[in-house]
C-alpha cells in the first residue's frame, strides 16, 4: 500500500507541474514543443508495447491504452508539424 501511495503522489506532482509547465510556453513554442514529444511519446509506446507482453492483464490493458493515447499523440504531432513546415513553404 505505501508503495501505492507514494507512486500516486508522484503521478499527481507530475500532472501539476506538467499542467504549469505547458502553461508557461509562449503560443509561438507550442509547434516545436510538439514536435519534441513526437520523440517522447515514441518511448512511450515501447513501453507499453512491453507492458501490453506481461502475462497480467491490468497491465495489458493499460499497456494497451498508453498505446492508443501515445500513437494519437504522434500523429497529431506530426500533423501539426506538417502543416507549420507548409506554412513557410514559398508560393510557386
């Protein structure tokens, strides 16, 4: 349990000062912000590639989860980036 509780504790501190963090970029930093946790959440979706191999099955559920939100957060990152790079593209 005191594992539980400490490991909750770091899980909350990491969403507030994630949240005050990402409220501090400027607007004009966001795009190249996104295209660094492009990199991140490809990490991310190896872990959970290895959490999803785990014979338990909450951990294969999260696993499964973390998958889906890290590959939804890669392709919207890429997205984005593409259409910036289109943005400063000359006109023909």
């Amino acid at each position: 349990m005191e594992a539980f509780v400490a490991a909750l504790t770091v899980f909350v501190l990491a969403i507030f000062i994630g949240f005050e963090v990402i409220n501090k970029v400027p607007p004009l930093l966001h795009t190249p912000l996104m295209s660094g946790s492009n990199a991140i959440s490809g990490i991310t979706i190896i872990g959970a590639m290895l959490s999803v191999a785990t014979p338990s099955p909450y951990s294969t559920a999260l696993g499964f989860i973390a998958i889906v939100f890290a590959t939804i957060n890669v392709v919207g990152g890429f997205l984005v980036t593409h259409r910036m790079l289109h943005m400063f593209k000359k006109k023909d």
